[in-house]
C-alpha cells in the first residue's frame, strides 16, 4: 500500500508540473488585420536574407532566420510589407505554435503577420534585415 501511494504522489506530482510549465508560456500578442494582396500575384517581389538573424519574441522563445532564405511579398499591412517563405514554413511560438510571414518596413522586420488567425503581431525590438533582391 505504501508504494502505491508513493506512486500516486509521484503521478500526481508529475502531472502537476506538466500543467503549470504548459501555463507559463505567454500567448503571442496579436490584433486583427486584414493584408491588402499583390494585384497580380505573379508579380510579387522576391528578396533574400543575405546574412542570418536571430529574432527575439516577447515569449521568450527565439527565431532563427537563415541566409540565402527567400521571401515573396503577399502584400502590405499598414505596419509594413508582408513576406512568406519560399521552399518551407516559418512559424513562432508562444502558448500556442502559429504560421508566421514577416512584416518588414524599411528593410526592418517590425512584427509578423499570422495568415491562419489574420492577425498581426508586433516585434517590442525592432530586427534589422539584410535584405537582397532575390534571383
């Protein structure tokens, strides 16, 4: 009987870990937006991220964006110029994971535009880009 409870407590405990360390992480700060889309969509400009860089989240989880990746503009939010990857999926994390595109003003990546919640959300540290036209 006394390893049983020792095994329900340990349960217990383990399961009372696993609850809280899922409640630490912050949801991702959003507001709705609604991208004004490339007309047409076959002239969409390209660019590639000469050099790498690392983007910090209010979250505290941390992003890596890669040389030599490329983006194709969607389309334009007021806060920027919106970017998806070409070839993969960028997505950030929060409580949640979430598909991101970039939001870049002035070849500075202000915040990121979630195409499955049409929402946008702002960077608190603004990321500068080394930004090229894509080939």
């Amino acid at each position: 009987m006394t390893s049983f409870s020792f095994r329900a407590r340990c349960l217990w405990l383990a399961t009372g870990f696993s609850l809280a360390l899922s409640a630490c992480a912050p949801m991702i700060a959003t507001t709705p937006a609604t991208v004004e889309l490339m007309q047409p969509a076959a002239t969409a400009k390209r660019v590639q991220l000469l050099s790498p860089a690392q983007v910090k989240l209010d979250t505290g989880y941390s992003r890596d964006l890669v040389a030599k990746s490329t983006w194709s503009q969607v389309g334009r939010l007021p806060q920027g110029d919106v970017y998806r990857p070409v070839g993969t999926i960028l997505t950030i994390e929060g409580r949640h994971v979430h598909e991101a595109y970039l939001v870049v003003r002035n070849k500075t990546l202000v915040g990121f535009y979630l195409p499955g919640e049409q929402n946008y959300s702002p960077l608190t540290t603004a990321v500068p880009l080394n930004l090229g036209e894509s080939e």
